[in-house]
C-alpha cells in the first residue's frame, strides 16, 4: 500500500487531515500528516520569519528524516506551492503528485500575484504587527457546520512571507505521475483557473463534492478519492461526447454519491467494482 504525506493550506496544522489519515490507514495505507513551520500545534509560537522556501524546506526535510520513499504527496490549496517545490528538490522520493483545490507555481511569483489584485487586498486587510496574516472568515474554507467549531479553534496566524515571497523552484511541470482535484462547486476564479491550467499541464483531473478545505469538509470522500488514485484505478468510461475533463468529474461525482450511500446504509465504504459500474441495488445505489 501507498505512504501517503499529506500537507496542510494556510492557517492549519496536521490536525486538519485527521479525518483522511484514518481513513487512509483502514485502507492499509500510511498517512503522515506534518505541520508547517509556525502552524498546527506550534501556533502558538507564530514563525514569522517562515515563508514558502522554508515550508518546502519543511517537506522536504520530513521526508528525507523519515526515509520515505515512493510518496504520495498531497497538499490541499496553499500547500500546492509547497508540495510542487517538493517534487522537484526530491524526484527520487515522490512518485505522485495530487493537488487538491492546490495552487500551481510560476517562477518569479508569489502567492499574491498569482492571486490578483483582489486576493492582495484580502491578505493585506488580514495583516497583523509583527508579519502573521490572521485566519480568513469561515465561510471561506468551505466548512460545514458538523465542522465547524472543531476546525476554527484550531486555526492560527500564517507568515506574510508564505504569501509575498516569491516561488523558489522553476515552476517547470512535475514529472512525476499527477492529479488535481477540484472541489465543487467552488466559484473562486483563482481556483477555477489553476484547475483549467491543471489539465492543460497534463495532470489526470478528479472533483470532489466538498468545500475548498476537503480535509476538513469532505474527509472520507477525499480519502477514498485519494486510495482510488493510489491504486492507478482510471475512472470508467462514460458518455462519449462530453469532454474529458467534464466526464472525469461526471464519474467522480457518481462514485462519491455511490460512496455516501452505502455509508448512510450501514454498508462499508468501499464500492465494489459491480458498484462502480452499475451501482448497488441492495444499498440503494
């Protein structure tokens, strides 16, 4: 089975994959789940001096301390710029690539530029003394309200730098085997426009029912999701004159009404692969 490591977007910690790392190892898969520089259960000591170099450095150092070979790594939204910049310093150990609502580099930007002139005045309205960037309203996570408490009280303050400092790496396309996962029915231009140069870029694109924090909002989903693509298992075929990447996201979002389904029935996560082809009957798929 597959060694997953799964990273965090801005403001969280480790904590937020609990749900997805459990899942995962059910499944017979390893997940770690490590924090960021200053984030998850250090957020009460802020690294003000941390920015994207030293999150990737984070990564990379995690890795290579606990002799990880052939990950999966996974990073949801900031955490793409970081899990990019990862598998370009370690081809050797990362094997997959699966961004989730993740943001792609460019070489010579920063988060904020890649954002616009809007997201700038976000992160700059959020700005605190002492160069933390304050946690986004709730809504903006995409958290249900099952979720909700949980996922706010542990929210903390993010370094400036992981949003001005320019990307490091040279944003050339990851050589390794690639997803991108959009949350639906995320409206955030910015999104939607990495997702569109995702495929364009060659990566093998999914969808997720879910708000843009997935982790948070749609764990087993996601990690059911996540063991699909670890298996190298290809959507099924569906109707022909969709285009691709829309009849990707028609079946992902079959599966995952199929998955919840069974779930509410008492009857296991895991579809059958007769269930994936024409549903359950007795689970009422």
């Amino acid at each position: 089975m597959a060694s997953f490591v799964l990273v965090h977007g801005a403001f969280q910690g480790g904590w937020v994959w609990q749900r997805v790392a459990e899942a995962l190892a059910e499944r017979g898969h390893t997940a770690y789940r490590p924090s960021l520089s200053g984030c998850g259960h250090h957020r009460h000591r802020p690294d003000v001096g941390a920015g994207l170099a030293a999150h990737i450095r984070d990564i990379a150092q995690f890795i290579a301390d606990e002799g990880l070979i052939d990950v999966v790594l996974v990073g949801n939204s900031y955490a793409g710029l970081v899990c990019c910049g990862v598998a370009e310093v370690l081809p050797e150990a990362v094997s997959r690539l699966v961004l989730v609502d993740g943001i792609l580099p460019v070489a010579g930007k920063s988060f904020v530029e890649l954002g616009g002139e809007s997201f700038e005045r976000l992160v700059l309205e959020h700005v605190e003394q002492g160069g933390t960037v304050r946690p986004w309203p709730l809504p903006a996570f995409g958290v249900g309200p099952e979720s909700a408490a949980w996922f706010q009280e542990r929210l903390g303050p993010f370094p400036l730098g992981a949003f001005i400092e320019i990307y490091p790496g040279s944003g050339a396309v990851p050589t390794q085997q690639r997803a991108f996962i959009s949350c639906l029915p995320v409206k955030n231009p910015m999104l939607r426009a990495m997702a569109a140069r995702a495929e364009a870029e060659g990566y093998e694109t999914h969808a997720l029912m879910s708000g843009h924090c997935a982790p948070a909002s749609a764990p087993l989903e996601l990690a059911a999701l996540l063991h699909r693509l670890a298996k190298g298992m290809a959507a099924p075929a569906t109707p022909a004159h969709l285009p691709q990447l829309d009849r990707r996201l028609l079946e992902d979002m079959r599966l995952q009404l199929h998955l919840t389904c069974r779930r509410l029935a008492g009857c296991g996560e895991e579809p059958s692969s007769a269930a994936q082809s024409a549903g359950s009957k007795a689970c009422g798929g």
